[in-house]
C-alpha cells in the first residue's frame, strides 16, 4: 500500500500527471454536466481550441497539447487520438463513435529487436474544415483529408492527401464520390 501511495504522490506532482488523474475522472460523466465539465477542464490542454466545442464521453487523448482544434468541432464518443506527431482538426468537424486518429506509429525495421524498444514515427494528420469521420473510423499517421470530405464507417485512412469533399469508403480507404453543390432549378422571368 505504502509503494501505491508513493505512486500516486509522484504523479501528482508532475502537471501532466494531475491532468491523466482528472481527465480519468470525468471522461465518463454522462448528461449536460459532463459536456461542460470535460470541455472546461480539457480544452485547456489542447495546443489550440477553438470554440463551441462538445467533447463526448469515453473519449481519450495522448499527448492533448499537440492538438489544433477548430471551432464548432465534436469529439465523439469513445474516439482514440494519439497525437504524438500533431493533429489538426478544422472547424465544424465531427467524429463518429469508436474512431480513433493517430499521428505516431512504432518503428518495426529491425526483425532482430521487440518493436516496442524501436521508437516512433510522427506523422502530422490534417483534417480540414466539416468533414464527417463515420463510426469505427481509423485514420493513420500522414492522412490528409480536404475540407467537406465525408469518411464512411469502418474505414482505414491512410497516409494519403485526399481532395476537398471527397466520399471515401474501405480498408484501405479509396475514393467512391465526390459532394457537389445542388444547382437551383431556374424560376421562369414574369
């Protein structure tokens, strides 16, 4: 007991170590409270944020302060980001649940060493303004997705540089359609 206690005292003196401890707490407050209570105390560790922001429950982040967050964005339920090589999340952005994003991946050339002790790749990922990530989305490191882009549930996204309001789908995802703006029917002169 006298070892947990010494455990739980050196992390609580370290910044990052009071912020794991109180974002464990809350990230599971269900109802109106929780929205406001995880977006005052977490925002603040973000690298950025914009505003309106709604942060849904079950959601976890490493390395939150290498985060850009626009405004009007929703992290959905139960999404994974692992920002090690930055994230950057436009505006009006939303998330599915269970989606994960990851900017870091582990090194793996050595056959001879546990990939565990071969250290990281950082890939910055770049999601632009209102693109719409569907449920059970992964999107890899490198992964660049254009403004209005839509990302169909399940899919994997990888390091690719996809064009604004593309509709992609798949593992790996691939390009199936293109969002184009509806013309208005012409009103006859009187």
């Amino acid at each position: 007991m006298y070892r947990f206690l010494r455990l739980l005292l050196r992390e609580m003196l370290t910044k990052q170590g009071r912020f794991r401890m109180r974002f464990h707490l809350i990230r599971n407050l269900p109802g109106q409270s929780g929205y406001v209570i995880r977006k005052k105390v977490i925002s603040k560790q973000f690298g950025s944020v914009g505003k309106d922001i709604k942060i849904e429950v079950g959601i976890k982040i490493n390395n939150i302060d290498k985060m850009i967050i626009g405004d009007g964005v929703i992290l959905g339920v139960d999404n994974f980001y692992q920002a090690g090589g930055g994230i950057e999340i436009g505006d009006e952005t939303c998330f599915g649940p269970r989606s994960s994003v990851w900017s870091q991946n582990h090194k793996f050339e050595d056959p001879e060493v546990a990939v565990y002790k071969q250290g990281y790749d950082f890939r910055k990922v770049v999601i632009r303004k209102r693109v719409w990530i569907g449920a059970n989305v992964f999107i890899m490191p490198g992964a660049e997705l254009g403004d209005g882009c839509i990302v169909s549930a399940g899919a994997v996204v990888g390091a690719k540089k996809f064009p604004p309001y593309s509709i992609l789908a798949g593992n790996p995802a691939r390009f199936i359609g293109k969002r184009e703006k509806k013309e208005e029917p012409e009103t006859p002169a009187n």
